[in-house]
C-alpha cells in the first residue's frame, strides 16, 4: 500500500486528504434540564417582531375596513330594492289610473249607445274585461251607494236631494289596490231634503 501523499498549499500550510471531523456545541441546551419544559429562546431579530407587529395591525384594520364596505353594499342594496320597489308601484298606478280613464270613456259610450242593443252589448263586454283586468292586478271597485259620506274616502261633487250625509248617487267609482285608493269614488250627497 502507498501513502497518501501531501500536496503543498500555495499559502505554504500543507493539506491532508483526512479532515478531522468538526464538533458543534448547541450553546442554547447546555445546562438545561431535558424533562423541565421551557420557552424557546426568542430569535428573531426585533425589527422582524416590529414588522410582524405592523402586519397583524395592518390585517385587523384592513378587515375591519372589509367588513364596513361590506355592510355598507348590504345596506345599499336593500335601499335600491325599495327604491325600485316603490317606482315600480307608483309605475303601475299610474298605469291602472290611465286603464281606469279608459274604462270611464267606454262606460260613458255605452250609456249614449243605449238606443243600439248590439253595440251596447259590446261595450258592456269591453268594460267586463276591463274591470276583470283591474281585478287581475289587485284592484277593488268601490261604489259607496247609500252610504254614510266620509270625506277621507270620496270626493262631493255635488248635492242632491236625499237624506243628509249620505251618499245618493255615485258619479264615478272609486278603485282601490292595497289598502289605498288608485281613485276615490266622486259621489253626490244628500241635501236632508226628502227622506231625512
């Protein structure tokens, strides 16, 4: 068997082929007892602390600022459902106010078109679907003939001779949808002449 041979370093020291092996003494263990728990040393340098600081901080305040937008869309919303809610309604009132004009003409030309059967017929049929429509869509007809006249609910036009305060003619019927009038009926009250 040859020796290994030793080659000269340029710095002048001479090298080996065999190491001598390198012990490493963890400092941080010696002198502590294995069976007594303790807290790890901490390690970190306290800048990498004051940064983890600021991030959690920065976290909470980003997710209380997440959450505040977030009630606040919520509210949003509900504002513009109910916003377009009551357009829609006040919509469609509109509507069934020009539906009810409409009906109020046909009504009118089947009372001049009494003279022809055929043609009152078919405006009487007219105003069925009409009232059938309105009746559809939630409407109730009010025609408060011989009641006690209440002056929330109907409009006078005019007086007439009956018993006083109540109504004696209807001129024009009401609708109402919902609880609220599309239209009060425009009625004629008694004078208290004849019958009161």
């Amino acid at each position: 068997m040859s020796t290994p041979k030793q080659v000269a370093h340029p710095s002048g020291a001479e090298s080996h082929d065999h190491k001598d092996p390198v012990s490493i003494v963890d400092r941080r263990r010696v002198g502590r007892d294995d069976e007594t728990p303790s807290a790890e040393p901490n390690l970190k340098p306290s800048y990498v602390e004051q940064l983890e600081e600021r991030v959690r901080k920065a976290e909470a305040t980003l997710k209380a600022k997440v959450e505040a937008l977030e009630e606040e869309a919520r509210r949003s919303r509900g504002r513009v459902e109910r916003d377009l809610a009551l357009r829609f309604e006040e919509r469609e009132r509109a509507l069934l106010q020009e539906v009810l004009e409409l009906l109020d003409d046909v009504d009118r030309a089947a009372a001049m078109a009494r003279q022809d059967p055929s043609v009152a017929e078919g405006l009487r049929v007219i105003i069925a679907r009409g009232e059938q429509f309105l009746k559809n869509h939630e409407c109730e007809k009010v025609v408060p003939d011989g009641a006690p006249f209440d002056p929330a609910t109907m409009e006078a036009v005019t007086v007439q001779p009956g018993p006083s305060g109540t109504v004696v003619s209807v001129l024009q019927a009401g609708y109402r949808r919902g609880g609220r009038f599309l239209r009060v009926p425009r009625v004629a009250v008694g004078d208290g002449s004849g019958g009161g």
